[in-house]
C-alpha cells in the first residue's frame, strides 16, 4: 500500500477553534499525520498551553489567540500564516458556536453572533485564505457544519440556517476553485461529546430522545469527526471535492 496517500507530511493546516471539542482533535490528528498546523483560538492561555504541549512532543505548530467573527480578523490571521510559514495547504473552518431557543425569541444581537461566528468567519477566512491554498497547487477547505445543515433539528433555526449556508457554499467553491487545484468538502456531525453539546447531553431527557433518534444508539466521539476531516485533507481523497459527508451514527439514513 502506498503509505503517502494516507500521510500529511508536509502539508501546512489551519484550524479554527482548535482548542476544544472537533477542533482540538482535528489538530491532534493533523500532527500525528505529520502536518504543521496553525491553530486559532479565543482563549489564549489554553492555546498557549497546547502549543507548548504539542511542541515538547515535536510537533510543528504554532497559533493565535482571535475571535475570528470579528471584522478584519480573517485578514490578519491569514497574514501571520503567511509571515510564519509563507504557505498553507489545508484550512479547515471549524470555529462555530450556538444559542439554542425559538426562532421568535432571538435577538438581533444574538442573530449576528451567531451568524458571523458560524459563516462570515468561515466564508471570509476562505476568500482570504485562497491566494495560499492556489498557490500549494494541492489546496483543501473543509468545513465543519452539522446535520443540522440538512434536517430540522433542536439545535434552532439559525444554527441550522447557518450550518446549511456553509453546506452550499462547500457546493460552490468546490466547482469555483478546481481550476485552481482546491478542493473543498464539508463534514455534518450529529451530537459528539463536546463542550459545545454539554448542556444537551447531560439533560437525561434530551439525551434518550438522542439516542434514540440515532441507530448506533450512542453519542459520537470527536476523534470520529477528526478523521473524516483527516481523510478529506490527504492525498487519499485527490479526486473527492464538493462533497458532504454525515458523521451522525445513521441519523440521516433513517427516515422512520
């Protein structure tokens, strides 16, 4: 077997939100594929634990502490790549976050959190990102959306919008930037033990009516999302581009 159709060695990453839950395990990952990755995250002190965690293992990494929804940070944070490694091959957009309740009851400032978080981060850190990812000639975008993306869930309305926004638009630069060597595919999780997914999964109510609304009857595990990202990103998956694929233990199989 070709073992370099299952590596990143050599591939420079960025991740979003890549200090808790998918993300964390994403760059985890990464490094044990041997990628050098980029890491961004809002919470300094626990990025900057990592960095010197992964760097005593000798992994290449290297990050910085951003709210990526805010405006011009997708900007800046491609010019620090660009200053630290002058290159990039794999971004992945990762950084999202929620606020579950009635469609009636969100505020606008809640709407625009939410929004600029989950897909004007993504969109524009890949718009920012394209010039660098062309010119790796072998570039990759994966986005982390959600089955909510695809099927009504609990999760609200603009999570869901959100998460179906980002779905298209995997659809759409996938076509857009073939020619230029990029290819972009997307992951859909259901509920994975996350913080982001606490507050559900530990309500013992929610939880039963999860599990069983899932035919694997069990919560999936970040490390299970983390390797479909993994495989979208090596050479192995060189002719998969536009493509969405559910880590949802069955959910979206089952119509009844």
């Amino acid at each position: 077997m070709n073992q370099s159709l299952w590596s990143l060695s050599g591939q420079y990453a960025l991740v979003t939100g890549g200090t808790k839950g998918i993300g964390e395990a994403i760059v985890r990952q990464f490094l044990d594929l041997g990628a050098a990755v980029f890491i961004v995250a809002r919470d300094n002190e626990r990025l900057q634990q990592q960095l010197a965690s992964y760097q005593q293992q000798g992994h290449t990494v290297a990050g910085i502490a951003a709210d990526i929804s805010q405006p011009d940070v997708a900007t800046q944070v491609i010019e620090v790549v660009k200053a630290t490694w002058g290159r990039l091959d794999i971004l992945v957009n990762n950084a999202g976050t929620n606020i579950r309740k009635p469609t009636v009851d969100y505020s606008p400032a809640e709407y625009e959190h939410i929004l600029n978080t989950n897909l004007r981060s993504a969109y524009e850190l890949s718009q920012r990102a394209h010039p660098l990812l062309k010119s790796s000639g072998n570039g990759k975008v994966v986005f982390v959306s959600s089955v909510s993306g695809l099927a009504h869930t609990s999760s609200g309305s603009l999570y869901g919008m959100t998460k179906a926004a980002m779905l298209q638009l995997t659809r759409n630069l996938a076509v857009e930037w073939a020619p230029d060597s990029i290819r972009v595919n997307a992951v859909a999780p259901w509920y994975i033990n996350t913080p982001l997914a606490t507050p559900v999964l530990t309500n013992p109510e929610k939880l039963a009516g999860i599990l069983k609304r899932t035919p694997m009857n069990r919560i999936g595990e970040a490390d299970e999302v983390a390797s479909v990202v993994s495989f979208f990103s090596m050479p192995a998956s060189g002719y998969v581009t536009g493509q969405t694929i559910s880590v949802d233990g069955g959910l979206m199989a089952w119509a009844f």
